[in-house]
C-alpha cells in the first residue's frame, strides 16, 4: 500500500508593510490621543486650559448673573467674589448684600433701592462702601425712632423697563416703607439704540437657553473634541460674549461703523417709554403700599467723548432723561433728590484742584468716596422730607 502523502505545512505568512505600518500609526495616534486628553489635567498647559477651551462655559460660572424669565437675567444667588480690587457678596435671595428675608421685621422702616450697574455697585470695593449700605448707616446714626434696612435691588445694565419689573414682581414683596430709583444711562442707550420700540425688544435680548443633545454633552468630556471646537470651528465666534446674550445685535455697529448708539432711531419713543416706565414705578409702589423718591444719576460727562460718533447725542439725551426726571416728580407729587448737581459739583472741584476727581471711575460708576457723598446726600433728603415714619 503506498504510505500516504504528508501534508506540507507552509510558512506563516507575514504581514504586510503597508498593513504593519497601519497598525503603528493607529497605536502612534490612541497613544498621542491619550497623551492630550491627561497631560493637560495634570499640568497647565496654555491654550488647553479649561477657560480657553470653554470659555462661554467659564464666562458663565463666573458671572454674577444668570437667566431670569422675566427680567431676562438677574443677580445670582449666594455669589461671591473676592479679588484684590473688590469684595462682593449676594445673599440667598439674589440681591447684593447681606443676608435679609421677605417678611419685614416689626418695627423697621424698609428701603428698597433699584437701579443699574451704578446702584448695584461696580466701582466701589465692597458691599460696605456702596450707597445703599451707607445710606443704611447714615440713617441709622440719625436716631429716627425705627430701625432702617437698605435693600440694594440694583443689577448691572437694568434700565427703566427692568427696574419696573424687579419692583413689581420682587421688591414689593419686602413690603418696602420707601422705593428709591437711581438710573438715567441705560435708559439714554435703549432710547438712542436702533429701532426704538415700545417694549424695549430692540435692546433687550433673550438669554439663550442651550439645549444639548446626549453625543455633544458626552464629547464635552473629552478635551480633544473641546480643543477642535474651540480651535477649529466657529464655535466661539458664535457665542462671542455675555454682552450678546443680553442686548440685541451687540456689538454690530460698533465693528462696522464705530459707534452703536449713532444709528437712526426714534429717539423721542424711548423718552417716552422712560416717562412711562417711571410712572408705573411709582404706580406699583404706591398701590403696595410705599413711597417713591427719585434720586437723579450724577456722571463724569467727559467721559460721554470717547464714544466715535454719539458723544454730543449721549450727552443731550442724558440731560433729556434727566429733566424728564423731575418733570415726572413735579407732576406726580414724587419727593425728589437732585444728588446729580451734588456729585458733578464735587467731581468738578476736585478736578480743578488737581486735575482728576475721586468721585467717579468712569461715566456713572462712582468710588468709595462717591458711593459715601450719594449716601449722604438722600440720607439727608430723606430726613429733611421727613420720609421715614
């Protein structure tokens, strides 16, 4: 029988180059990856930290403000910052200061403050050297038979049509004895803005609600695909900054043109929708039970130049909302404090004693010492009109 044939085992066949080659480049490249997503949690490395890789998201975790559905955006609760030019705290209602309760206490006199940037505070170094804390301790040192609490209900970029709805949907409920309005800026810039209509949709933007799907919250976990968002796509470009969550078109003319508040408009509508506004302040504080006494807003007028082309238009409609001011309180019977000639007249001393004023850090944004001359001067108006009872 012929022995039967044995099989040939043939060699193992070796792996291509080109397919080898592939296999280290596919390794080469998960080691790099893995490189990029740890190195940078371990060291800071710039350009991969986690502020410039997100910065919309580190602009707002740091901000001191946040959305609002009625307000658009309102003070954060329980915020703090600390740095080496200001201490700011707000309490666990939202409002700048310390901490307090809706229900007022027996036996104090309550004031509710409401304004812009310039009540709630950028510029003086602390909750302690604003106007409305010492305007609680000027009264308080005056013996007026009841104990006096100031509530800064103040937000940066509140004009009129906010101040009224912070009052009615917020204020009224700390059962306010007194309302103080202190503002005139933002309302000379939704009124000088484009496109001037009645409820102030030309200035006041919608806070964006960002709604991501399940893929785009999980990739955010993943430093490369924030770096190739941040360096490779229009991502940021598109966000831009805080400023465009809130106001409309910000920034539009102002890179195309130089000047955003030099744009046709109906100037004339948005006086008239201060007038508006400062009457149903008045009408909502009365009707719960409050008094209302307008404060006029002091400025470094000088500063109104560096705009491109608006600087004489800023500054007449300011003196329009200014005189509309007291033209308001002279109709309605509204006790008044002109702290602007106050304010102007010291900052105008001082310049001309030594070249600058202390009173003013810029436009309407005053220092310590001008938070405590403002403080002053309605302490005093308040005890001449003989308001608290």
């Amino acid at each position: 029988m012929p022995e039967a044939a044995q099989a040939v085992q043939e060699p193992p066949q070796s792996r291509s180059p080109l397919r080898r080659g592939f296999t280290i480049s596919c390794v080469t490249l998960g080691a790099l990856a893995a490189l990029f997503e740890i190195l940078p949690r371990c060291i800071e490395i710039p350009g991969l930290r986690s502020r410039e890789l997100d910065p919309l998201a580190f602009q707002l975790q740091q901000a001191r403000v946040g959305p609002h559905p009625y307000l658009a955006y309102s003070n954060k609760a329980s915020y703090d910052l600390k740095s080496d030019k200001e201490t700011i705290h707000h309490n666990a209602l939202g409002f700048r200061g310390p901490e307090t309760t809706w229900a007022k206490p027996a036996g104090t006199f309550r004031i509710f403050c409401i304004g812009g940037s310039s009540t709630y505070g950028i510029g003086p170094s602390s909750n302690e050297t604003n106007w409305p804390e010492r305007l609680q301790a000027h009264l308080n040192e005056r013996g007026l038979g009841k104990k006096v609490e100031v509530i800064n209900g103040g937000c940066q970029g509140y004009s009129s049509f906010e101040m009224a709805i912070q009052l009615a949907t917020r204020g009224v409920s700390f059962q306010p004895d007194l309302v103080l309005t202190y503002e005139t800026i933002n309302d000379v810039r939704c009124a000088l803005y484009p496109g001037v209509v009645p409820d102030n949709t030309h200035w006041r933007a919608n806070w964006p609600v960002a709604r991501k799907s399940e893929l785009e919250g999980l990739l955010e976990h993943s430093l490369t695909f924030l770096a190739w968002r941040r360096y490779c796509t229009d991502w940021w470009e598109n966000s831009k900054n805080l400023g465009s969550w809130v106001i409309v078109d910000f920034g539009k003319w102002t890179s195309t043109t130089g000047d955003d508040y030099a744009q046709p408009t109906d100037a004339e509508l948005g006086f008239l929708n201060t007038r508006r506004n400062l009457v149903t302040i008045l009408a909502t504080a009365r009707a719960h039970g409050a008094e209302v006494m307008f404060v006029t807003q002091g400025t470094r007028m000088s500063d109104f130049d560096r705009a491109a082309k608006s600087a004489q238009a800023q500054k007449d409609a300011f003196e329009r909302v200014y005189r509309l001011i007291g033209e308001v309180a002279n109709e309605r019977g509204v006790p008044y404090c002109d702290a602007r000639v106050v304010l102007e007249a010291e900052a105008a001393r001082q310049s001309a004693a030594n070249g600058k004023d202390q009173v003013f850090t810029n436009e309407v944004h005053m220092t310590d010492a001008g938070c405590e001359l403002l403080a002053r001067t309605i302490a005093e108006r308040i005890v001449e009109l003989g308001l608290v009872k």
